[in-house]
C-alpha cells in the first residue's frame, strides 16, 4: 500500500474545513491532533495539525510507562496564519507498551494529540485514552463496565446548588442518581434525580469520536442539590453519580475549573465547590458563615493580620489521634497560639478552650492568621479550601500521620508532587526512605521525631507493667465490606476467618485465664455484633491507648496498631489468611516474610498456638521483639511531643528554648 503523501493529508483537511468552516476556531490552542497515522518500512509515521499560534514544537517526548522517555523531533509540512502541520516518525524501539506523548510547556508535563477528526484507521496496537481520547499505544483492553464524570459549572439557582457537566461511560447509562454524604457520617446522607441527555460535542470532540474509537458514550447531566443548607451541619460532604449499579465521582473538567471557581452563598450560609487534592474529586464544604461575615473574613485577610497560630486537627469529627496529643502539649505549655478544629457536635470529644468549630467564623478568621497547620490526615479537614479563596499563600505544613508507614503502600495521596509538607513525621531512618521512595520527598522535608500520641502510650503501659493479661483483637477492613448487608457480611470469608479465630482464642483465655477482647474497626464497626458474643468485651476504637496498654498480645492482621503495640513492647500475631488476595507482599514497604514485628498465621488454629507460645513467655525477654523496636522507632520515649512542637515553632521562626522571648515573632510568609 502506498505511503500517504502531504499533499493528500492537505487536502484532507483542508476537505474537512470546507465541511466545518468553524473547525478550526475549535481546536484547543495547546493541542496537538492526529490526521493521519500508518505503518512504513522506517517506523509509524504520523501527520499531526496543531493551531499557527502553537507553533511546530521542538521536540515531542514519548513516555512508556515505567521506562525512559524518548525525545520525537518532528518536521515541519506546513504552516500559514491558521494552522501548522508536521510530522513524526516513530521507529520500532519506541513503539512499546502504554506509549503516550507529551511535551514540556511552563515547567509542566502536558499529555498531547487527539483525533482530528473519526476517518483515522489506527494500525494495530494503537488507540485513543478512555475519557479525554489521547493517542497511547498498548492501552490495556477491558470489558467491564467503566464511566468518568467531569464536573463543568457549579452554580446557585433559587436557594439550591446546581451541578453541570460531563458523563463518558462505555455502556448505556439507565438510571442516575446523586449521592450527597456528610464526611464520614453514613447517618446523613441524601439522594437528588439526575438529568442526562446525550452530548454532542466533550473536550472539543465531537461525541461521535468517543463512539468510533472507544465504543462510549458521552452524556451532559444536570443535578439540582434541593438540599436546605441552613440546617445542615457545617462539615465536608462528598457528591457521587450512581449509575444504575455502580458509582463514580466527579473530576474536574478542566484545570481552569478550581480557578473559576469561586464560593457560593446559598440559604443564607456559604458553601465552597473544590477539587480535593487527595482523590481529584469535587467535594462541597458547608460553612458556617453569612454572606456578610465571608465579606469582612476578605477584608481581614487583605489587612495581612500577624500569622502566629497553629491549627492541629485530624477529621473533622475526631479527637483521638497525633494531632490531639500535640495540641494538648502545645495548650500546656502555651508557647504558641493554639486551636483545634473540629465540628460542632463533636467538640466534646477534645473538650477546654482553644477549640474551634469547623466552618465557622472563628475557625475561618484563625485561618487567615494561621502560621502552621499540625494534621494527621489531609490539610482540608483543618484548613478549609475556603480559607484558600481569602488568601494567596498558604501556611506551613507539618504531616503527623496516623500510622507508620511499613505494612500499605497507600501513600499516593501524599506524594510531594500534590502538595510537598513542610514537615513529614516518621518514626524511624526506614520509614523516611519509604517516604523519600514513594512520596518523592526531600530528606530535609522528613523528621524522624516519632508520633505524639506515643508519649501517652508509654505512660499508660508504665502503670500497667506486671498487670497487662488482655488478648486484644482488632481486624482491619477490606475495601467493599463497609457496603455489605449483615446477612452479606455473615457469609463473607473474612467473617468465617475471624470468627474461627476469636472462637479459638476464647477458649484459650478462658484456660489461661485471659480476657479477650474485641476491638472493632470504625469503618467496619456495624458488623462488629457478629463477633461480639464471642469475646469476653467489645471496644470501641477510641479506647484503644488503654486497651493496648492492658494487652499481653495483640491479634490483627494488616493493620498499623500493630506499631503502636510494638511502641510499647507488646507483641503482635498477625492474622494474614488472605495475603495472596489482599497482596500482603506486594502492597507492603517491607519484606512481610522477614520483617514483621511478630509471626504470621494463617488458619485459626495456627493464631491459636501463637498467641498460647506468647502468653507462656510473659515477663521474659524478647530479642527479636527488641531488634524490631530498633528497626521500626529511632525513639521509644515519651518526648515524641517535644519533638514534633519544636517542628512547629522551626516553622513559625520561633526560639523555645528557656528564657526566650515569651512573645512569638511575626512568622514568615507560608509555604510555596
């Protein structure tokens, strides 16, 4: 077959305008479009048309994933006032599986060529993206059902909140429905009809272009959220699409989104549309302010008050964490203006003064003076994206964490590229470079000054010493389980698992005079009543400081307390009867055959006779229990506050030491 010729590309699309005299008025300025594509005895040799103002660009870079990029020089065909047209040849060793281009523009990666139009026939192996039709070679395939929602406006008609945007699924949508849930709190939680139609055009390209390349549909919905705002509690809420059985989120539609964006005042309070950093994803943040006071809250943060304070937090409905530890330290000594946010109906949960209810004026007036933020989990749940429409900078960040990170690779949602903490707490030397591997963290970003809430521990375990005879229990949760049914749950594998093995452990205790005790995970924590006759007491997670402290050993299976036991030398079996399926191996930092601070069981009876050789040993030492201390904790005291306050006052330009000055300078600007 002959090669096909610039001219007869030319003349393509110049046949192309004729048909769509707007075309070209169309067409992304920083895009790059794909005419034509085939195979000649050189390599792939594309025709690719962007607009004149975009110019032909120097060099294309190829991006295999996993792999080194190559750099695609392309050769200008073409050029006038309207359009430039080139071309790039692809030899053999660059066609290699999940190939996708970019090219390099504002010190930022920007993924390229689209289908100019539906007439391409792609040689083998070759392919459009789900969603945004990218040109990639060796997409993997796949036949079940998958849909994305992008999120276009969010606007306020008559008292309500109203969401437009973009659906792409690879089936015919039935049924659609909004869920609206307030953050962590299945209680409260509502559903609004969806209205769908058929798009025409998605990101430029005409819908039939998802039909010919990928088999999907696009569709535009509308939502109109008939919620009453004024009564709802002042929180985060999460929005998700349901479409017939499954659900998705929604993403923004384009990176101007977050920019426009902008504050809505709705029944009388404001509520914030943002893209959360961690999941992508739109989230609602309901605040409890007027209209009036969002005005003076502006008018304030442009008078550049003093940014002395330190906000500590960790959810918004929770008190029993890093954060909490360290801003009772930060009260007690009253060196730094302190603040902890939390809701409103949770405040007894932290209790005293310096407590701030979330989205309120207060809360929201300590944002703009805030110098540093102390979190365990995201910086949103303190400090608001709201408080980031007030002010162009940001305050300086200090990641307390809530686990150490050995045992889940879950560490996406805090690599540096989303947002890099001024400070990262770990533990130990081998949990900084996980962090630096995974997170793409600096090493003068990560403190190894240990966890606060470890201070508290090794007090409780002091006063236990000699009298710790609890058998604690505290299974973690897998993805899917919060949303089954009793009956589901009662039939599932990990019931079956855990219950065999508490019923063996009862038994044990009761001949060894123990007490078993159950501890049931939050997420999980309605299906607890199906082991809770088991046990000799069921506890809630709050407790859990004085429940390891009272433990002889602790049985779990891929869950972080296991540190926390190790902290203050408690020893831990690990529970791990479906590590192929949960990917124990490959989802952990560590060597899991060699490194875990205990032994591994996989059937009940194997847990059994762990936790009986554990008991027979109690009062005498343990060396290996002793080497994992050492690998997991550079510190095991109870200073891990002091520690982690002087992180807060090197961010704040502050001098704790004795006889410093009592009054804090005035910190510098926040973090970039």
């Amino acid at each position: 077959m002959p090669e096909i010729s610039t001219f007869d590309v030319l003349r393509q699309v110049m046949s192309l305008w004729e048909r769509e005299a707007d075309r070209v008025q169309k067409l992304d300025r920083d895009m790059h479009y794909l005419v034509s594509i085939e195979e000649t005895a050189a390599g792939v040799r594309m025709f690719l048309l962007t607009r004149a103002g975009a110019g032909c660009p120097s060099a294309i870079y190829l991006r295999p994933r996993g792999l080194p990029r190559s750099t695609l020089k392309p050769e200008l065909v073409f050029q006038d006032e309207t359009i430039v047209l080139y071309t790039l040849t692809l030899k053999p060793r660059h066609v290699v599986e999940q190939a996708r281009f970019f090219v390099r523009q504002d010190d930022a990666w920007h993924r390229i060529i689209r289908p100019f139009h539906t007439g391409i026939e792609l040689p083998p192996g070759w392919g459009f993206s789900a969603h945004h039709l990218y040109l990639e070679y060796g997409a993997p395939k796949s036949d079940l059902p998958m849909q994305r929602a992008f999120i276009q406006y969010v606007e306020t008609e008559e008292n309500a909140v109203v969401l437009k945007g973009v659906l792409i699924a690879n089936r015919k949508i039935g049924a659609a429905t909004l869920g609206i849930r307030k953050f962590r709190d299945e209680g409260r939680c509502w559903t609004e009809p969806v209205k769908l139609k058929r798009a025409g055009r998605v990101f430029r390209q005409p819908a039939s272009a998802y039909e010919i390349y990928r088999g999907e549909q696009a569709y535009r919905f509308e939502v109109k959220l008939s919620l009453d705002w004024s009564l709802l509690p002042a929180s985060i809420y999460s929005v998700t699409l349901h479409l017939d059985d499954r659900a998705t989120g929604m993403h923004a539609f384009n990176a101007h989104f977050s920019a426009r964006q902008t504050p809505l005042a709705v029944g009388g309070v404001v509520v914030n549309p943002f893209i959360d950093r961690a999941s992508g994803t739109l989230r609602l943040e309901r605040l409890a302010i007027s209209e009036e006071q969002w005005g003076e809250l502006a008018r304030y943060a442009a008078s550049a008050p003093p940014r002395e304070v330190c906000l500590f937090g960790e959810y918004t409905n929770a008190a029993r964490d890093n954060a909490a530890h360290l801003f009772r330290y930060a009260l007690e000594r009253g060196q730094v203006r302190s603040y902890y946010v939390i809701e409103e109906e949770f405040r007894s949960e932290i209790g005293g003064e310096h407590v701030l209810s979330f989205g309120s004026y207060e809360h929201l007036k300590a944002c703009v003076e805030c110098g540093v933020v102390a979190f365990t989990h995201h910086p949103s749940y303190v400090y608001p994206y709201f408080a980031e429409t007030l002010l162009a900078r940001y305050p300086r960040t200090i990641f307390l964490q809530h686990g150490v990170t050995a045992l889940k690779k879950s560490m996406d949602a805090y690599a540096s590229s989303r947002r890099a903490f001024d400070v990262f707490a770990v533990c130990s030397t081998q949990e900084a470079g996980f962090v630096m591997k995974a997170c793409k963290y600096e090493p003068s970003r990560i403190r190894a000054a240990g966890f606060p809430r470890f201070d508290n521990l090794v007090r409780l375990a002091q006063a236990r010493d000699g009298e710790a005879r609890d058998i604690v229990v505290f299974p973690t949760w897998r993805a899917g389980l919060e949303r089954m049914t009793l009956d589901e749950f009662g039939r599932s594998e990990f019931c079956r698992q855990w219950s065999g093995a508490i019923d063996r452990l009862r038994e044990a205790a009761d001949e060894i005079g123990a007490t078993l005790r159950l501890v049931g995970h939050p997420i999980i924590a309605r299906h607890v009543e199906q082991f809770g006759a088991r046990a000799h007491d069921v506890s809630d997670v709050s407790e859990i400081q004085e429940i390891l402290a009272g433990a002889a050993c602790v049985v779990t299976d891929y869950s972080s307390i296991a540190f926390d036991a190790l902290y203050i030398g408690r020893p831990t079996v690990f529970f791990t009867f479906d590590a192929e399926a949960y990917r124990f191996a490959e989802n952990a930092f560590i060597d899991v055959d060699h490194d875990l601070p205990g032994p591994r069981a996989a059937t009940p009876d194997e847990v059994e006779r762990e936790v009986r050789q554990i008991w027979s040993r109690r009062g005498a030492a343990d060396s290996a229990l002793e080497r994992s201390r050492r690998q997991y904790f550079r510190h095991t005291d109870d200073r891990n506050c002091e520690r982690l306050m002087q992180a807060v006052a090197d961010c704040l330009d502050m001098d704790l030491r004795p006889g410093a000055a009592e009054e804090a300078p005035r910190a510098r600007d926040g973090a970039e």
